[in-house]
C-alpha cells in the first residue's frame, strides 16, 4: 500500500479589491475601523429597482493596471481577478526568476462568471431584431474559467488550472482544493481564490425576484445588519480575493515570508432546499466539525470564527445553531463577527475574502467587528460574542471561515497562526 506523508501548507501571498479597500492594506485597515461599504448604486438607473444600493468598488481604474485593449477582452470579474492576483503573486515573490513555473498552478472561483457581457450582449441581441452578430470575446469573456486561465497566462504558470462553482462558497472551495493539492505534493504553490462583478441590472433584479437583498433604500450605509432583528436581506457586493499557498519546505527554501499556515478544510451539503439553509444549520456544523477533524484540532482550540452571516432572516439564526452544535459550552468564549456587515456579500469571491481577514487577524491578533447590529433577532442568543461594533484585540492562535451557497453548499477553511 502506498503511504502519503501529508506536506504543510502555508499562506505566502495575499491580495484583495474589495468595497472597503482596493488592496489588502487598506481593505484590513477598514475592516479594524469597521468601514461600511455600502452606498447607492452608480452602474445603471435604478429607478425601478427595489434595491437601489450595492457595496461597489471606490475609485477603481482597470487601465491602471493593463491597457483599455487588453480589458475590453475580459469581464470585470476577471479584471478584479487579474488584479487581485497581481497583488498576491507579487506579494509572494512568484513572478520572479528562479520559480518551477510548471509547479505552480491556479483555482480561482466565481459564482456566476461574466455576468455584465452575457447582460449586454443579449440586451444588444434583442434590439438587433435577433441578428446573431455577437462580439468574438463573447464566450471567452462569459465562461467563469476564464479567470483562472488569464491568470496562468500572464505569469506562466502551467500546473493545475480550473475553476470552482458552489454559489457563495465557491472561492472557499477554491482554497480547500489547493490546499489538497499541495499538501499530496501535486503543486509547490497555488494561486487561489475568486472574483465576482454582480451589480448589474440582471444580478441585482434577479436576486430582488428571490427576496434575498435588502431593500433597505432610506438607509444603505447600515443595510448589512447581521443578527439584527431588523435585517431584511444581504447587501450585494463586488470584487476579488487571491491568496498564495505553498508548501512549506519550498516557501522556507526560496525565503518567501510566511502569513500564516491553512491547516483544514471541509466541504458538505445540506441536502435540504435550493436556496435557504436548513434551518437547524446541520449541513454547516457537519462542515465544520469535519474542518476540525482535517485540522486535527478540538473546538476549544479556536478564538475566531468569520461567520457567512449574510443577514438574512433565517441564514444567521440558523448558521449559529450549526456553531453551537460544534462548539457547546465553549461556543461563549469565542469571539463571532461577521465582515459581510462592512464589504457587503461579494458571492463567489466571499470565502477568500474572509480568508484574508482571518489571516489577517492570526497575524494581527484582533478580531474585526461586526457592525450596524443593534438589537439582536429573534433566535440569536445573547451570551454570544459577536463582536458588535468595534474591533476586539485576543490573541488568535486559531480561526476558521464558513461559507455557504444557494445548493446548499457548504465550504469551511481552517487558518493558524504561523510557527516554524
């Protein structure tokens, strides 16, 4: 029978654009301060929308980064991809001279793909009478692997290359495959994570026709309430998350900095319903149970969890059952928050971006709040420690990140704090 040492793997890159920071820097510095991103919506008219907000991207120019020929080739998913990965691949020295190209690969996540080109071209197919003179980049520009593609592309990286797709917990799947991957000793490093561009008319309507988004139009800036007993619905953002793993004896051997160390991971379903959580959150709890088991951890051993909490009626209540299930009587000593209340939900891209800033806190030892929550709901208990409002400092050896999607998808990633 043939034996599998299991590799370490360690995190050696980090890059983010997101509605609360265009880089990773500044996305850690708003979440400390806790920095809302949402405000009204400036893409398209939304006159006759019920949602008139979004968190979208602040002062983000793609030609700072490629030139106007090669984005009009891409969608803005991919765009953010491109960009994020930079900041991650450059971060983590991959780019340079003296790399095994052919060992590095990319698994980069987006829900829903070219969401803006598939809206234009079909609104442009419609008032051409059905005249099928589409644009060359169509598809290319369309299909969700496209990102990952472009990815390997630019800096050459010929090892495994694909795309995730489960809904809102796609880019953590993202990570949990790489991170399998490296530590069977498939790839010395892998850029992972996702991106998502869904403020558009389509994306918007199309979530409004669900009941999922807040209509909370007179008051956008605390539209993402978690846990509050006013919550209406999640609020929709945009933007990419990327994060570098590498094996650890080749991080150590090329003198990459070390961030922190991915030490578990689980994916499950929930088995129940299309789109609602189960209401007891046993697919979540299964996850994460079995996220500690892959870690080789007990309950006890975590400080911090980075709740899905999209604030929604039903998925908060439910998602801290399924933590309360997990982690029993020591559940009151965790510290709980939830970053969708700052960044909004950003879909497919979530999980690395809650990746990052459980990363983030490991390195920093403090604990991003949860904000806008003011009265707790019905179903929340209130010897919780959610974080409410204002950042909390902890020494945080251990933290882990749920996601969730419509499916019922279930993605959980494990992070502790570096030691060699």
């Amino acid at each position: 029978m043939r034996t599998v040492t299991l590799k370490r793997v360690v995190v050696t890159g980090l890059g983010a654009l997101t509605p609360i920071g265009n880089d990773v820097n500044t996305f850690w510095n708003s979440l400390k301060t806790g920095t809302g991103g949402a405000g009204p919506i400036t893409r398209f008219d939304t006159t006759e929308f019920k949602t008139k907000f979004a968190c979208e991207l602040k002062g983000f120019d793609i030609e700072k980064f490629m030139e106007k020929k090669e984005a009009r080739k891409m969608d803005m998913f991919t765009q953010y991809a491109m960009v994020a990965a930079q900041e991650a691949v450059e971060n983590a020295g991959l780019h340079l001279d003296g790399v095994d190209k052919t060992q590095i690969g990319v698994i980069w996540a987006s829900g829903n793909g070219g969401m803006q080109t598939f809206e234009d071209q079909i609104v442009e197919f419609t008032q051409s009478n059905f005249v099928p003179k589409f644009n060359p980049f169509f598809i290319p520009k369309l299909i969700s692997d496209i990102a990952a593609g472009q990815i390997s592309m630019k800096y050459g990286f010929m090892g495994v290359n694909y795309c995730t797709v489960s809904a809102c917990a796609s880019s953590s799947s993202a990570l949990v495959d790489a991170f399998n991957f490296i530590r069977l000793g498939k790839a010395n490093a892998i850029v992972a994570g996702g991106s998502e561009a869904p403020v558009t008319r389509a994306g918007i309507a199309g979530f409004n026709a669900l009941k999922a988004l807040s209509t909370r139009n007179d008051d956008p800036a605390t539209a993402s309430r978690p846990f509050d007993a006013d919550r209406d619905g999640f609020v929709m953002g945009e933007g990419a998350g990327a994060i570098i793993l590498e094996e650890y004896e080749h991080a150590v051997k090329r003198g990459a900095t070390i961030y922190a160390e991915m030490v578990g991971g689980a994916m499950t379903a929930d088995a129940y319903h299309l789109t609602a959580t189960h209401p007891e959150g046993l697919g979540a709890r299964l996850g994460m149970q079995r996220a500690l088991e892959d870690a080789e951890l007990k309950p006890e051993d975590v400080d911090y969890i980075n709740a899905h909490a999209t604030s929604t009626p039903l998925g908060d209540a439910s998602e801290l059952k399924g933590i309360m299930g997990v982690f029993g009587d020591y559940v009151t000593k965790l510290n709980i928050s939830a970053t969708k209340s700052m960044t909004g939900h950003l879909l497919g891209a979530a999980g690395a971006i809650e990746a990052i800033a459980c990363i983030q806190a490991t390195r920093h030892n403090l604990v991003p709040p949860t904000i806008n929550t003011g009265t707790l709901g019905e179903g929340i208990p209130a010897n919780l420690n959610l974080t409410l409002g204002k950042a909390q400092e902890r020494t945080i050896n251990v933290a882990m990140s749920n996601t969730f999607g419509f499916g019922g998808h279930n993605a959980i990633v494990v992070f502790k704090k570096y030691q060699a």
